[in-house]
C-alpha cells in the first residue's frame, strides 16, 4: 500500500504564456524554509498545466516560454533533500496549448460545437479536449516520461478527468463501427462512458509500464459517485473540496463521509 503523507499542499501553478520571468526567483533555501516553517510533509508540484506547458524539460510537451530552467527538477531536488513527499501534476482533460495545435482532438457537441470550459474560439478559458483522439496517445506519453524522468516521485496526479458525449470524427467514426447511433443521446452517453473507461485503462497501464508500485489518482473532484468499477485504476483518494469556487462549506464533510464508505 502505497504510503501517503496528510499534511499535503496542491501548489496550482496553471500559468499563462504570456507570464514572463517564470520562476526566475527561485531560491532553494527559500523554498525549503517555507516548506518547513508550514511543517509540510508532501507537496505536490506541476509537470503539466491547463496551459498546456510543461515546467521542466520534455520532448514530448512544451517548456512553457518564458521558464529558463527546469523548474519541477528544483522543486523535487529541494524536497527530496529535506524528506518532503512530491507527487507530480499533470493536466489531462483540457490543454489549451495543445487544443490550438491540434483543434481536431477537442471535444464537440452533438451541434458541432466546442465542448467543456470555453465554448467559442472567442472566449478565454481552458480548451477540453477528447479522449477518444489521438490526444490520449499524446497524453500517455507524457506520463510516461514524467515517470521515467522522476523515478523517485511519490505518485502521479491527473486532473479534469471527464469525457463528454462527444461528437468530434473520431468519436462519430468510434459510434459508427460499434454500432452506436450517434443521433441517440443515449447511444452518445454510452460511448462517452466508454471512451472515458479506456482512459483509465490507458493511463493506468502507461504508468505501471514504468513502475507498478507508482501511485496514481485521477482527479474528478473525486472519485463518481457510484463508479465503484473504477475504483481499480486508483491507488488511493484525494478529495478536492475548496469552499469558494462552486464547492461551498457544506462540500467537504458531506463528500468526506460518502468516500468514507
């Protein structure tokens, strides 16, 4: 059983691109002391974000452009030397880097129109994309060479875990050869229940293909209430419950208890 620590920070570091001077004040003793001072034990830190930049050096994502150094490598140095836990974030249901790069794997509606967190190419927000692309491909190996490039790390954290009935090519191609109707609602939901299972298949294997003892949580607010067929592809639960932002006060202790059970 994979050990977790609980006095845990999720450091959110979604940051755009046209943010300068990322991380250009770095300071490790800094960092450390801090860490110390709020007798942190396990703080999780960004490979990904939402963005769609990577914060330490890849070849299969992007460094975000204005990041000189590697920055997740001198966060997970600083930590590992003070005995502080580092899962790794990495996004996974929207990138909008890659979205704008590969507009054919996002996520659309059944009226043709782009799914999830922005709506129009016109509006700002995060970018959903389909997991029934080739993004998924994209994605998996991003885990794995995360993985591979922190042996050491203390567990993988994957975000927006959701798959929409999507109506994009491929998934219209996906229906068609099932035998799905894809003017059925119904038959859409399905499929996107479908699409939505083999990425945790997917995912899941990429990253036991590494190391079967790396622990992974997929992030959905928490685990679907009722998806206990899931449950599988988890090592362990996380529960985000914030009381600003949609949640409320009420959230926590009520989805607390339910995943308690």
């Amino acid at each position: 059983m994979h050990h977790l620590r609980f006095r845990q920070i999720h450091l959110d570091f979604h940051t755009s691109p046209m943010i300068e001077g990322i991380g250009e004040e770095f300071d490790k003793q800094q960092w450390q002391d801090t860490l110390k001072a709020g007798h942190v034990n396990s703080v999780t830190t960004f490979a990904v974000c939402h963005h769609g930049w990577s914060y330490n050096e890849t070849k299969v994502g992007k460094m975000h452009p204005h990041l000189k150094f590697d920055l997740l490598r001198a966060q997970f140095d600083a930590a590992k030397e003070i005995d502080i836990n580092v899962p790794i974030y990495i996004t996974a249901g929207v990138s909008s880097r890659v979205a704008e790069e590969h507009p054919e794997w996002r996520s659309l509606d059944a009226d043709g129109k782009q799914m999830g967190w922005t709506t129009s190419p016109l509006d700002p927000g995060f970018k959903t994309m389909c997991f029934n692309t080739p993004y998924l491909d994209h994605l998996c190996e991003l885990i794995k060479e995360t993985a591979e490039l922190f042996p050491d790390n203390d567990g993988i954290f994957t975000d927006i875990i959701f798959q929409g009935p999507c109506c994009c090519t491929y998934c219209i191609d996906s229906m068609l050869e099932k035998g799905f109707d894809p003017e059925s609602s119904e038959d859409r939901s399905t499929h996107a229940a479908e699409v939505l299972k083999n990425y945790f298949v997917r995912t899941s294997e990429t990253l036991k293909s590494v190391d079967p003892e790396i622990a992974l949580f997929h992030n959905s607010g928490h685990i679907t209430r009722g998806a206990r067929d899931l449950m599988g592809y988890f090592s362990h639960l996380e529960l985000e419950s914030l009381p600003t932002g949609g949640w409320g006060y009420d959230h926590f202790p009520l989805s607390a208890k339910y995943c308690n059970k």
